[in-house]
C-alpha cells in the first residue's frame, strides 16, 4: 500500500492529462494515470523520464465502459489503500451546427464528457467516503459557462457537468471530499486537433451549413499560434490538489475570463452579434 497520496487521472496520454500526471509526480503523489488505450503511453513516459517514472503507474480505463468502471477503481483503491485526488479529464469536442450533429453523435458526446465523469466520480467515492476526505477535480470548459457555435454538443457536455459538480459539492462538503471544476478557455491542446471530431453532418456536401463550417475552420486554425500553454492549467490543478479548502470554480485563461466578464455585463443582442462575428460563421 502506498505511503504517498494517489492521485487518479483519466484521459492521460495527452493535452491536460498528461501534464498533469507529470505536475501531481512532482509534487509528490503517487499517480495513476488512466488512458482508453495503453500502447499510447510513449508521450507521457516521455515526459516523465527516469526520474518520475517510478512515481506513476499506467492503467487501461475507458469512461464510456460503465460497467467496467467500478472494477478497475476498486482495484486501484485495493492495491494503494487510498484514493486522494480524481483528476476527471477525460473527453473529446464533436464540432458542427447543431442542425447537423446526429443524435448518436451527441450521445457518444454527453457518454464521454459528460457520464464518464459522473461513472468515474461514483466510482471513487465509496473510497473518500471511508476516509472522509478526497478531491475530486472536474476538467471543464468556459465553454460549460457560456454557449458558442459550432460546438453546441461539447457545451452541452459541459454544461450538464457543471450542474452536477456543484450539486454534488454541497452534497460531499459535510463528508470532507471537495469537489472543483476547472474552466479553462482555449489550449494548445489535442482537443483541437487529434481529439476533435467532425460531425458527419457537417463534412456532408449537402449540409447548408457547408460555408459557414468552413469558415468557422479556417477561423479557428488561425487561432492556433495564439492559444495559451496547457501547463498553466496543469499547474493550477496540482495547486488545487493540495488546498485543503479549494473554491468551486476556477477560471483559467485571459480569455476565458475576459469571455465570461463580457457574458455577464454585456446586453444579449450585443454579446451574441460579437460571438457570430468573431466565429467567422455571420
């Protein structure tokens, strides 16, 4: 049995995921890094090195494999005695007008982003509840706080996770388990690329959504070299890890604060035709 605090993380072979795998070793936890396909470890033993290695143990886990979940948990628990941290990372971004998405799309959207977590964090809590303590940190999105086109799904993955997480928090907080939600904005991550999934809807020739998809695109590909490094995020998730009294939220970005101060104070008719402009999708 560990000696150290454990830490679990899903979605770690990539973006967040992996960093934070990285971040929470150094700081001293042991971590277990959980990712859907194992043999694509060799960029998180990368970063790790010799020196950290020792630190992390990969496991196979899927989100979406419910009736898997509890298993592999309770053996994580078993074999390390605790569970201290839950980094739920885990997901992907379906892109495309929401009158193209199709409804297995967006189930397969709200499976992952949404009832993974929600799969992973029941799975977990029998283990904190015994202790009496535990974090439980939610990777979500200002995009969980504020809709924008061409990813109405992942908003709505989001947004669903948001509700949660904060009933949830009320409902944990006499048992000494606190639960976070991260919100970043826009990452150099592989959720804009590799992670990213396009509607078959939108690709489709027919789709009277065809320009402005592509518009909305070459828009976003232009905002690429401009988007922020993912370690700060990471970073900001190992500082959490360790507060014994962690707020709610935490948003992460200058634009994501920027984004959801302009939300806030902005009249809906102004807010809604600078978004249309700016997704390049008018």
């Amino acid at each position: 049995m560990s000696q150290k605090k454990v830490a679990v993380v899903t979605g770690s072979s990539s973006g967040f995921g992996l960093l934070t795998v990285v971040e929470l070793a150094k700081a001293g936890y042991f971590v277990i890094a959980t990712m859907r396909q194992p043999e694509r470890r060799a960029r998180l033993d990368q970063a790790l090195g010799g020196d950290l290695a020792a630190h992390v143990q990969v496991r196979q886990l899927e989100v979406t494999d419910f009736a898997g979940i509890p298993a592999t948990i309770d053996q994580i628990a078993r074999d390390h005695g605790r569970i201290d941290v839950l980094i739920n990372n885990a997901g992907f971004a379906v892109g495309g007008f929401a009158e193209d998405v199709a409804l297995d799309e967006l189930r397969l959207q709200m499976d992952t982003n949404f009832f993974g977590q929600v799969a992973v964090t029941k799975a977990v809590l029998p283990t904190m509840r015994a202790q009496r303590s535990g974090h439980i940190i939610m990777v979500s999105s200002i995009l969980g706080l504020i809709g924008q086109p061409m990813v109405s799904s992942y908003c709505a993955s989001k947004h669903a996770l948001e509700g949660w997480a904060e009933s949830l928090r009320i409902e944990l907080r006499a048992l000494g388990v606190k639960v976070v939600l991260i919100e970043p904005g826009a990452y150099k991550t592989d959720i804009w690329t590799r992670n990213v999934t396009i509607s078959r809807g939108a690709t489709d020739g027919s789709s009277p959504n065809k320009e402005r998809s592509r518009k909305f695109a070459d828009g976003v590909k232009e905002s690429t070299g401009r988007m922020a490094d993912p370690l700060d995020v990471a970073r900001l998730i190992a500082r959490i890890a360790e507060d014994p009294n962690p707020r709610l939220r935490y948003l992460s970005g200058r634009d994501a604060k920027i984004g959801y101060l302009l939300r806030s104070v902005l009249p809906w008719n102004l807010w809604e035709g600078m978004v249309e402009k700016q997704s390049k999708i008018r």
